[in-house]
C-alpha cells in the first residue's frame, strides 16, 4: 500500500476503534476544572467545554478518579511521579488536532508522551494535560521505496519487528523499549549509526499537528525546514503523528558483549581508541563501564565487580566481522565473550532486561574527542565507587556515516566528535536518591573538565539548568531552530522538552 493508502486506512480504522470516549466523562457534577496553565499559574475550564472536548474525541479521556488513570500516568522513570488533571489518548491524527488545539485556546499546560522513555520526565507534568500516543502504534513499510511509515506511538521493538520481516532495518535506540519520537527527534545514536547515519539523519517526512492545531506535512520537498529542525531539535515544533524512515537492507549482525575486569580498562582503551579511528563503518563499537550483572554469561567470581564490557556490532558479512573483531578479543584477557551471528531484533532488545521500568534514573553526558588516559582515570574511579551496581557510564564511538551529516542536513550537532557518553544512573525507587544524585553530578563534573564540550539533548540531566540545550548545537543551528520555533509555536505551548526559547 502507497503512503496516501496507508494514512488514509489508519485513520478510517482506528476512528472505529474509538467509542470508549464516554468512559470517565469529565465535568461530572457540574463542576468547572482547575488545571495548570502553560504560561504558568492556573486556568479553569468549564464543564460544557470539556464535555464537548471529551465527546468530539474517538479516543478516550481519563481522569484522576478513573481506572487506569495510574498506568497511563506512570512512564519510565519510577522518580517521575506526576498526577496530569487529564490523560488523553488520541486514536487518529484528528484526534491529536483536537486535543492540541483545545490545549492552546484554553491555555493549558501539554506535556506529550511518545515512548515515555524520557528521563526527564517532560512526557507528564502536575495538573496539565498528558497526551499519550501509544493507541497510535501503527506502521507500515515500502518495500519499493525502502522506506517505512510510523505512528509516533511506536517502540523500537514494535517497529523493528515490522522491518525485519522485509529484511530491513534503520538506526534505533540499544533498548528495544523506548519510543520512536523522542528518540529521533532527539538525534538517536544506536548501534547503526556509523553505518547509516543517526535515527534522525533517515527521518525523510513527517506528519506534525503544530501549536494552531493544523496538520503539516514535512519532507524532502515540502516544509524542508521544519523537517530540518525536527532532526535534532525535539518535540519543539508541534507533535508529530507519523514518521517516515528511510530503511536499509539488514538483516542479521554480528554482534554481543566482550567482558573485561575494568582494571584493563587502560590497555583495552589504548588500542581501541587507535583501532575504532580507522576502522569501517560496519563496526559500531559501544564501552559500557559499570559492576558486572549476575549474568550467566559472565563468571560467577566476577559478579558484582567492576567491568569494562564492549558491545560490538558489526553489520557487513560474517567471515570478515570475525576478523575485524577478533583482535578485540585479544587486547587483554576477557572475562567472557558472547558474540554471535543472529537477527537484528535480537540483538537491538539483548540489554532489554537490564532497563526495564519501576526504577529510578538519572541522566547526564556529552561528548568526547578520545577515549584517552585522563578520560579512563575518571571513569575508572567512579565506577569503582559507583552507589548503585546498576549504574554505569556507556561510551558510544561516533564517525562513519554519523559523521558525514552535517548542520545543513539536519539540526543534530557535534557530528565532528569522536565519542558520546553518559552517565546512567539507575538505583530502587525506595532508596534515597541524594547519595545516588551526587555520585552522578560529582563524576559528570569531572568528565566535563576533560571533555570535548557540548550534549546530546536526549542526553541532558534532570536537574541542569535550562540554558544546558544550548551546548546540544551551533550558535547558528541554534538561531534557526529558534526562528523555526517562532513561526511555529510563538508561544511555546511545546515546552516540556529541551526547551527551544522562541
Ligand atoms: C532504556 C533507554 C535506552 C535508551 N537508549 C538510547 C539509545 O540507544 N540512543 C539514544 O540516542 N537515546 C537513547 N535513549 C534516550 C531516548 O532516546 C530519549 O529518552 C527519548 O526522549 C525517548 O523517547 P520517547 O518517545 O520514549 O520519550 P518520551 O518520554 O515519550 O518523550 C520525550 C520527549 O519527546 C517529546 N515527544 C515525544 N513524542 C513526541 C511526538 N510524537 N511529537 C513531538 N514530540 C514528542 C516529548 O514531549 C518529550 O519532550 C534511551 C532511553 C532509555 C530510557
């Protein structure tokens, strides 16, 4: 099916799925709602405008009082504990129009949840409105085009389960959970992105509703500067409903984990750093420093003591992956190595198990020009002192294809760096936070005396101060997303991300 076929099913079908608009009728008792307002302080609604608001929907509206208003409010991260005054759950792109329109002429506070992967937490906030996309999780690939269409409620896993099958892949997130938009809009590194470029750089078109409630379209062709800007700039310009990627022919990887005590941490980096600046595009290499988990894969006596582990992807053929990783195994002794030859998806959701919900995290990184000795000696005595073993600090090795976008091609920056990190901080939602907080803050801290400046937006910590986006790009990437930013959202009604100041 073309992609006009396929927007125009989606929407006809998912409008017959609505119906369950009535549950939870809001403006029950007569009474007018009080929410937060996005320009800050207050706004109340009156219960006509919210009936008609909840009854024009095909998708439903929760409230505190209804069932399921607890899982819908509950995203990732187990810190984040928001109470939305209404949770509402679009079937189609009409339905996202109305509920951001109904946002704007009523000034209240949008937060948009996607994957609801965000560590910040922007996806929900205290008596505003939450919309959640995940009812909108459909898509469908061309094989002609390679290229796939998204509804932005998709995860990683549901969308690469939907490529494999054609034999086709594009660059995701390492964890097969975490949503589409927030990743791409972001930037997204995994562990295609010296092969294929960043998630963003194969975002080829958008289907956005911006802050009037219009739907736009952005692409190649048409709005080429809205899509340029959705390419790194986040969740700033309207919510994107559909995502149109370009897709690649992958099927398999050679690819795992290699173990090493982090006391080698010197000899493996030295060699890497050497190895990693000529090696092909089809090696992805990630180090991930943390305690070793109770993994069956690594030694019992290794358990629970600090590692440093490779996570190798190699995406051309087998034989010759063999020989190209192969001296990786022989940089020191490894404690275990577990790489092998198997399908895509496997691979992509492998540290699933490590990242699951219900705990807490915080987030903080930002780039690299080496993976070099004074960079080593950080890492090295943080993790030895790490507050939680199921923090660790992950070191992702950038170039190839990632680095031949540049800012016209998209509002990602620092494609010249040679590294991207960061700190990972997870720990049980009953302890407290503040010992766990000032490990990470002290150890990004002194990363930051040694690195190459700059962040990630998806990157950027909780509690850092607004201005921090600013490091994510240029002084001129950042003049034009902000010019973007005024024409289409002048008064920031999308601010719950890294906000972009119009
Ligand atoms: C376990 C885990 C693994 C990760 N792995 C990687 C990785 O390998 N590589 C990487 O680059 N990043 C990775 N990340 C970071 C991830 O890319 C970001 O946290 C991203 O924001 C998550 O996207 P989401 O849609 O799930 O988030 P959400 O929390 O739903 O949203 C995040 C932001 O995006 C905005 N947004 C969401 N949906 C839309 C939409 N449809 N339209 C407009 N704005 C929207 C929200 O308003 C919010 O500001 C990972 C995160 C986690 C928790």
């Amino acid at each position: 099916m073309n992609r006009r076929g396929f927007l125009k099913q989606s929407s006809a079908s998912l409008t017959l799925a609505g119906g369950a608009a009535m549950a939870g009728c809001v403006g029950r008792g007569g009474e007018r709602l009080t929410m937060a307002g996005y320009t800050g302080g207050d706004v109340s609604i009156r219960t006509g405008e919210l009936v008609a608001f909840e009854t024009s929907l095909d998708g439903a509206i929760i409230r505190r009082a209804d069932a399921g208003y607890n899982d819908a409010r509950t995203i990732w991260n187990a810190c984040i504990d928001k109470r939305p005054a209404l949770i509402a759950q679009p079937r189609s792109t009409t339905d996202v129009a109305k509920v951001v329109r109904f946002a704007s002429q009523n000034g209240v506070s949008l937060s948009v949840r996607g994957g609801g992967h965000n560590h910040c937490g922007f996806a929900v906030s205290d008596n505003g409105l939450m919309l959640d996309l995940s009812q909108l999780n459909r898509g469908e690939f061309n094989r002609e085009s390679s290229s796939a269409i998204a509804q932005s409620g998709m995860t990683w896993a549901q969308f690469d389960g939907l490529t494999h099958r054609a034999g086709l892949a594009t660059t995701g997130a390492i964890v097969s959970m975490v949503g589409l938009p927030g990743y791409t809009l972001g930037g997204g590194i995994g562990w295609l992105h010296r092969k294929f470029g960043a998630g963003c750089d194969n975002l080829i078109g958008a289907e956005i509703v911006t802050a009037t409630g219009d739907i736009v379209r952005a692409g190649l062709r048409d709005n080429e500067d809205l899509l340029w800007a959705l390419r790194g700039g986040g969740g700033n310009f309207g919510v994107v409903t559909k995502l149109r990627y370009r897709l690649y022919p992958l099927s398999h990887v050679l690819a795992g984990l290699i173990f090493f005590p982090l006391d080698d941490v010197d000899a493996v980096g030295a060699f890497l750093d050497g190895y990693l600046a000529d090696a092909p595009d089809d090696l992805n290499v990630w180090m991930l420093h943390r305690m070793a988990p109770p993994s069956p894969v690594v030694p019992r006596n290794h358990h629970g003591k600090p590692v440093l582990i490779l996570a190798v992807t190699w995406t051309g053929d087998e034989a010759t992956g063999e020989r190209a990783i192969a001296p990786l195994s022989k940089i020191a002794a490894p404690i275990a190595t577990a790489i092998k030859w198997r399908p895509y998806p496997e691979w992509q959701s492998a540290l699933d198990g490590a990242w699951g919900d219900g705990f807490c995290n915080e987030w903080v990184g930002g780039y690299l020009n080496a993976y070099d000795g004074p960079v080593r000696d950080i890492i090295a005595k943080y993790v030895n002192i790490a507050t939680s073993p199921l923090s660790d600090v992950k070191v992702a090795r950038l170039g190839g294809e990632f680095s031949r976008c540049g800012d016209a091609d998209s509002s990602f920056g620092h494609r010249d760096a040679n590294y991207a990190y960061v700190i990972q901080t997870r720990w049980p939602r009953d302890e407290d936070s503040a010992r766990h907080l000032a490990w990470t803050y002290n150890f990004h801290r002194a990363l930051k005396q040694v690195d190459a400046g700059g962040v990630y937006v998806n990157f950027i910590g909780k509690n850092e101060p607004a201005t921090r986006v600013e490091a994510a790009y240029t002084p001129s990437t950042l003049a034009r997303l902000r010019a973007i930013k005024s024409e289409f959202d002048p008064d920031n009604l999308f601010s719950q991300n890294a906000n972009i100041v119009p």
